[in-house]
C-alpha cells in the first residue's frame, strides 16, 4: 500500500510541474475593475483555491445544517 501511495503522489507532482512548466506564459485577466496579466498558472491556482473554498464553505453550511433538525 506504500508503494501504490508513493507512486501516486509521483505521478501527481509530475502533472503538477508539467502543468506550471507549460503554463508560464501572461494572459490578461478582467474581474470587476481589476485588470492584470498574470502568469496563466497563478490564474489556475487562484480559480482552483476559489472553487475549493467554496465547496468547503457549502459542505460546511449542510453539514450544520443537518444537525440543527427541522
């Protein structure tokens, strides 16, 4: 179990650093009034990290809600 274990986590760093490697060039990003060009991989993360956060917050807002009761 081990092995399988490291070779996954292996495999993952490598896609990992395939997709910073191949992801370096700038791209205009617009939100709201802010405009910036960023490396493309700093947007993935940040788009990453607010999808995370954000499934985070909802399955903490049902998993309280489950408990309150009807």
């Amino acid at each position: 179990m081990k092995r399988v274990r490291l070779w996954l986590l292996l495999t993952i760093s490598l896609v990992l650093a395939l997709l910073v490697a191949q992801n370096t060039a700038p791209v205009h990003a617009r939100f709201l009034w802010f405009t910036a060009e960023v490396p493309a991989i700093v947007l993935l993360v940040l788009t990453a990290a607010g999808g995370f956060v954000t499934g985070l917050f909802v399955a903490l807002h049902l998993r309280s809600g489950a408990r309150s009761g009807p």
